[in-house]
C-alpha cells in the first residue's frame, strides 16, 4: 500500500496568529469589511437569496446578503422565511456548500488535436481562477473544506484544478446562531463553532435594539482585514452574549447520530436487512452526493467536434448512486440499489476513517433536507444499531 | 503548437496527474479471436518507460475515451511498452483499429505491483485466469531474468478454449524449460486438445510447490480468485503470501474520482495488487 502523508497541506492557514483577541464590530461597518476583501483583490462569495434557496453568489454590498431571512428544513423539505429581524446570517444553510467554487462541477481537463505524428495537447487558456473570499463559511463546511483538502491535496498526487481556487482562499466563517431541523454536527464535533481554518470568524449578535458583530481572527491576513475597520475591543457581556448565542445552536441540532463505534457496526451490519429497507424508499436519484460537501466523485467524458479533429476532455461530478459508476466489462458491480445506498452510507461513515482519518460526513443535513423522499442517513444508522447484527433470515422467522 | 505535453510519464504526471504523454503504435499483434498486444513507442523516442510488474497505464485514444490497462510487457526492457488488451467495448474496439504510426494518449504507470522481491528464496505459484496473464507477464520476465534467485515457479494457466490461450508460443517455450513449470486448462476443450479440461483452481492441488515456502501471485476474474485463494489456502499457503490484482471501474487512476472503491482501498492506488490478509474481509462479500 502506499504510504499517505496525512501533514495539512501548506497553503491551510497558520496557527492562530498574535492577534488574539476578540472584537466587536457593528453591523453598519460591515460594508466597509465587504469593500476591504475586494479592494484586496478578492472577489467575494456570500449567501444570497435566489429561487427560494439560499444561494453562494458574487456580493459587493451587505443588501444582497439574506437580510431578514431564514431556512427552514427537515426531511425532504426546505423552505425560506421572513424573520422578524434584519439578521445578515440568521438561517442556517443553503442546498450547495462552497464545493461549487473550489471543485467544480464541470472542469475541461484539456482538449487536444489529432496530429500526425503526436497528440497535439493545446494549452488551457491560463486565466487565473478568481481570487476568492467566502462569506458566512459554517463550521461544518470548513471542515467539509479540510476534508476535500486531503482528497485533493494530501495524497501522492495532487490535484491542480483543485489548488489553484483553493491556494489563496480567504475563509470568513460565521459561528452559526440557529440549527436546522437537520443539522447534527454537535454529534460529529463539526460545529456550530468555528474553531479552525479560517482567516476572520464572526458571531452576529441582535440583542436588546443592537446589532454587532464579534470577531475574532486566525490568520495574520484575517487581523489586518479586521484592522482595517472600526473595532472596540469587545466587553465581556458582548462576549458572553455572543458565547451564548453558538452554545444555543449547539443545544438545538434538530439530528443525532451516535458516532460510538460507528465505523465497527456498520462494517459488521453489511448485510443488515435495513439495507433492503432503505434500497425500498431511494430513488437512487444522486441528489445527496450532488448536495453533500464531502462527496468528490468525478467521472471524465469525451467531446469531439463534427470534424472529428478535436476532442476535449471534461471531468464532471458524479455519484456513486447510477449503475454506471461501478460498471466493469460484464456489468456493474453495485448493480442493486441495496448496494449503492449501502456504498454510499458505509463511504460516508465507516470507510472514510480507514481512507483520510475522519468520517466523510460533517452532520450538515443537507442530503437529507434534499431528499426527495426524506431518507435520514441517522435515522437509518440508528435502525442498524437497534438491531445490531440481526441477519434477513433471523428476522424472516422471528 | 506542441505544448506541455511531456512523455516522460512520471515527471508529468506529478505536475498534471491527468495529462498524457504521445505514444505512437509500433505493431498491432494480434493474439486471439479478441485479444491483441499493441507494442508502443515514445513520441519522443528518447524516453524511457520505468514500471513494476503489475503496475498499469491509462491508454487514450483520441476522440473516444481512456482506460486502465495493464504493462504487460517486460520491465527490464523500458523503451517499449506493451499492453495486451481484450476487446470488449467502446475503447478497445477502437483501440484494436489502430495502425501503426498512429497516436495513443499514456499515462502512467499507476498503482502497487507484484511483490518479487519478496519471492526471493521462495518458490512461486502464478495463477492466471483469461486476460489476467497479461499483467503477470512482466512477473514472469522479471523472475526468469534472475532464476536462480528463487525455489520452484510455477505458472497455472487458464482459459475459456484451447482457442482462447493468451500468448500461446511464449508459453510453449516456457513450457519447454526445465526451471519453470507450466500447466495450462481449459473450461471447454476442442479436438486435439491434450491437455487439462476444468477450471485452473482444479490445477492447485497437484502443484509442485512448497506450501508453507511459496509465494502466490493471482490475477483474473473476481470469482475465479475467490476459489483460487480458497484452494492455495487449502494447500498451506498463508494469507500474507498470497497476492491479487483486483479490478474496478477506473476514471482518474490517483485517487481523486472514487470509481475505483473497493470497500476502504482505493484500487488505482492502493492496489491494483494486494496482499490477501489486507482483503480478505472484503473479497468475500458481494456487491461492494
Ligand atoms: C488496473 C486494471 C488493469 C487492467 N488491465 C487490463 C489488461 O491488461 N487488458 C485488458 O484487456 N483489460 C484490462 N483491464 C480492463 C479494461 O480496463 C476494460 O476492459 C476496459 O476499460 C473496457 O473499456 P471499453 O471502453 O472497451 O469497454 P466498455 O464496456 O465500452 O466500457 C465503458 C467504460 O466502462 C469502464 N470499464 C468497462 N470495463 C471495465 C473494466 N473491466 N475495468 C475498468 N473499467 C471498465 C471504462 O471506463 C470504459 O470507458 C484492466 C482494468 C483495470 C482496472
Ligand atoms: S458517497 Fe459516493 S459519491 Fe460521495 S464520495 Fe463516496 S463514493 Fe463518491
Ligand atoms: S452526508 Fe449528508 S449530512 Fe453528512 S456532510 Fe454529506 S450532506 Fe451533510
Ligand atoms: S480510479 Fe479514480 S480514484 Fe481510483
């Protein structure tokens, strides 16, 4: 086997930097933290409200942020609602994560020309992807990010597609102030706090007619964006209030999942019956890898133009859930849905600690709010764990 | 308008795990009804191709796709590169279609490969099934380049038909050898067929190998290795010493597409080889 190097990969911000202390800051100098991320030459990615979600998109000012809205999620549904606030930040999380940006859905590899005597490989044009800064990156979704890190960065190989939109990426991450109906990354120790790999993390307080927000930064490139704006040190009540507002969150998770010993009971449950169950209710529609922050899978298809003479290769996302995912010569070999489901299940949350050290799941729930049929990965593990070991004939003649 | 295109495979392919290095079709060698064995040639015909017995490349061809396919060529012997492919499908139809000059994508060599230097001192058992001789060939070359270097080897062969027998004039020179055994069968037999009828697992019990001193190296279908391991294991041969190549759907080859999955082990780089006591909680389990 080869050896994997599991050390961070280099461009990951350094360990907190001298500056320490948390500050506060009010909500009308927000604009002006937008307008140092682009004078900076970032461009900036926030949350915007789009089609009834909340979407990722280009900001430049703090009115395209969702002011005064919140999601609402469970099983199979998400909706979008009116607070009775002007909260920047106060849902909890939008259909798609910051993969979008850093692993993208569509990618051309390269595109050649049929040569004579060789394979003429014409350059990519060599535009720069932007240079990016995340607005409002969850705690889960930071750690989301590290987890693609090691897929794409921390292995023999390296993927250049993959660096080039995350060397230089500027993370400010916001401590999330509510939980969905879905969210469990309390259980997964993902959240709702920040604790790493983020340049600048905000607390947004609304309390008693005030509105402000609490900082802190990571990096020395997080600390000189937030010397650039008008900050007080923050009190001790602000940041008790503020303490007060991510341990709320992390009280509330609308989802549990017990993670002792998870890797061992699923492995050993592999042929459980609550496999059949579940291989009953799911589409195998590809919807929770399409959503999920941690899926990575790709798959690389050819296009060749009328003459024939060009071709391009496009990588493009996949799923473990289509039958041609696993396709050998004779047939698939996760040919039942049974089979993909479980692939997807035990590769979320056995497999992934043998293959990059933590689970491949970072509790965020969106493959279940997403769901068109409302599958609840935890519900599911806590059927097999009920019934640890049970085997289809035992419970046939029981 | 040649650009960074580098045919020195392993250099680019750190820098651009996906880029492919220009390879020009030497011969076209056909060696059953649907098999073949393409001889290639760097473009640039000063490069050299280092790789280990076992270990596989990604072959493209232009305007239709790119697949896993294994070296089976000799490792001491770098400046060609042969792959024998089985036609089956898209890719290799329209790769047994080149002619010679033409232009093939490679990248490569991915993945683990054969454990010879472990052999060493050792007898050793090679079990091969159809088109699974083909990635244990640069074993043999490898072994017999150092003969004396090792106990017993003994090559188990087996194939559909007589007709289907992969490298059939090397094998009779092997055959002929007196350091080396060979012992071929076939599912099916046709007339003039003199030799053993039955599958290649039925060929373990009566080989002259020291069970408890022996080195195993198995390649072909997933079910013909589940028996085989059964029956080396039957004879004595412990888990630690018996090895696989497994085979999955593969799309990148260096662990970024996932296609490759088996159970935690991603085939294009932590196999295609393995060890059996590394597996064997998921060989014997279905679907995965
Ligand atoms: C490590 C490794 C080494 C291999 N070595 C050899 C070899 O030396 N000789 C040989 O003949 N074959 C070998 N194979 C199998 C070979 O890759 C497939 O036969 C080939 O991909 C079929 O492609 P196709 O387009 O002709 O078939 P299609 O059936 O048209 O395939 C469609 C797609 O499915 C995938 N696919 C289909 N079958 C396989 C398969 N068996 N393995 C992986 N992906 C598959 C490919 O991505 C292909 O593009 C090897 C496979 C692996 C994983
Ligand atoms: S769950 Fe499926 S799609 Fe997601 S990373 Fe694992 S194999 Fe890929
Ligand atoms: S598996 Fe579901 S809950 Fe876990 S990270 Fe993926 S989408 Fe979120
Ligand atoms: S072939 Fe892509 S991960 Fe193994």
């Amino acid at each position: 086997m080869t050896q994997r190097r599991q050390n961070r990969p280099p461009h990951s911000p350094s360990p907190r930097a001298a500056d320490r202390g948390r500050v506060r800051f009010d909500r009308p100098e927000f604009g002006r933290l937008l307008g140092g991320l682009a004078a900076q030459g970032y461009q900036v990615i926030g949350p915007t409200v789009r089609d009834g979600a909340l979407v990722y998109a280009s900001v430049t000012s703090p009115d395209e942020l969702p002011v005064g809205w919140t999601d609402e999620q469970t099983g199979g549904s998400y909706c979008l609602k009116r607070r009775n606030d002007a909260a920047l930040f106060g849902y909890t999380l939008g259909p798609q994560a910051w993969k979008p940006y850093l692993h993208p859905p569509t990618v051309r590899l390269w595109r050649a020309r049929a040569g004579h005597r060789e394979l003429d490989r014409l350059p990519e044009p060599a535009a720069d992807p932007p240079k990016y800064a995340f607005l409002g990156v969850r705690a889960c979704e930071l750690q989301a990010i590290a987890i693609q890190d090691k897929v794409f960065l921390g292995g023999d190989f390296v993927d250049p597609w993959y660096r080039r939109r995350r060397e230089g990426v500027f993370l400010v991450a916001v401590h999330c102030g509510q939980a969905g109906g879905t969210c469990f990354c309390a259980s997964l120790n993902t959240g709702p706090k920040a604790t790493f790999g983020f340049d600048l993390a905000l607390t947004e307080v609304i309390e008693a007619g005030r509105h402000y927000f609490v900082a802190e930064s990571g990096t020395d490139r997080g600390a000189a964006v937030l010397r650039d704006l008008s900050t007080q040190p923050a009190t001790p009540a602000e940041l008790a209030a503020a303490d007060r507002i991510v341990a709320d969150a992390a009280a509330h998770m609308g989802r549990e999942l017990d993670t002792r010993g998870l890797k061992e009971l699923l492995t050993r449950n592999y042929e459980h019956p609550r496999w059949d169950d579940v291989a009953g209710r799911c589409l195998t529609c590809a919807n929770c890898t399409m959503v999920c922050p941690t899926c990575f899978c790709t798959t690389v298809e050819e296009v060749t133009d009328l003459t024939g003479e060009h071709a391009q290769r496009w990588r493009k996302w996949d799923s473990c859930f289509t039958t041609e995912f696993s396709f050998i010569h004779g047939g698939s070999v996760r040919a039942s849905p049974r089979s993909r489901y479980r692939q997807w299940l035990t590769h979320k949350l056995a497999t992934w600690y043998d293959q990059f050290g933590t689970a491949g799941c970072v509790g965020c729930g969106r493959c279940i709010a997403w769901c068109p049929v409302g599958i609840d990965l935890t519900e599911e593990v806590r059927a097999i764990r009920r019934s640890d070991g049970v085997t289809l004939a035992q419970q046939l003649t029981a | 308008m040649r650009t960074d295109l580098d045919p020195r495979g392993a250099e680019a392919t750190a820098l651009d795990p996906m880029a492919v290095a220009s390879y020009a079709v030497r011969r076209l060698k056909g060696e059953t009804d649907d098999t073949f064995t393409l001889e290639l040639q760097p473009v640039d015909g000063a490069a050299r191709f280092s790789f280990a017995p076992g270990q596989f490349n990604m072959l493209y061809v232009f305007g239709v796709g790119e697949i896993p396919i294994s070296i089976s060529s000799d490792p001491l012997k770098p400046k060609t590169l042969w792959h024998t492919t089985r036609e089956v499908g898209t890719v290799t139809r329209a790769m047994r279609q080149l002619k010679p000059g033409a232009v093939l994508g490679v990248r490569g060599p991915f993945g683990t490969h054969w454990p010879v230097d472990e052999c060493e001192a050792k007898d050793v058992v090679i079990v091969a099934g159809g088109i699974g001789l083909a990635p244990l060939r640069p074993a043999l070359y490898r072994i017999l380049a150092q003969r004396d270097r090792y106990g017993r080897v003994v090559l188990l062969y087996g194939a559909r038909t007589p007709a289907d027998i992969l490298y059939r004039s090397e094998l009779e020179r092997w055959r002929a050898r007196f350091d080396l055994e060979v012992y071929a069968t076939v599912d099916r037999a046709m007339s003039g067929w003199r030799g053993n009828v039955g599958v290649v697992t039925g060929l373990i019990g009566r080989a002259p190998f020291d069970a408890l001193n022996t080195v195993a190296l198995v390649c072909g279908p997933e079910v013909m290795m589940r028996f085989t391991v059964q029956e080396l294991q039957r004879r004595g041969v412990r888990a630690q010493a018996i090895h696989l190549s497994m085979e999955r759907n593969m799309k990148c080859a260096v662990g970024f597409c996932g296609h490759c999955q088996f159970g935690p082990w991603f085939v294009c780089k932590d196999g295609p080889v393995f060890r059996l006591d590394r597996l064997r909680e998921w060989l014997g389990k279905w679907e995965v």
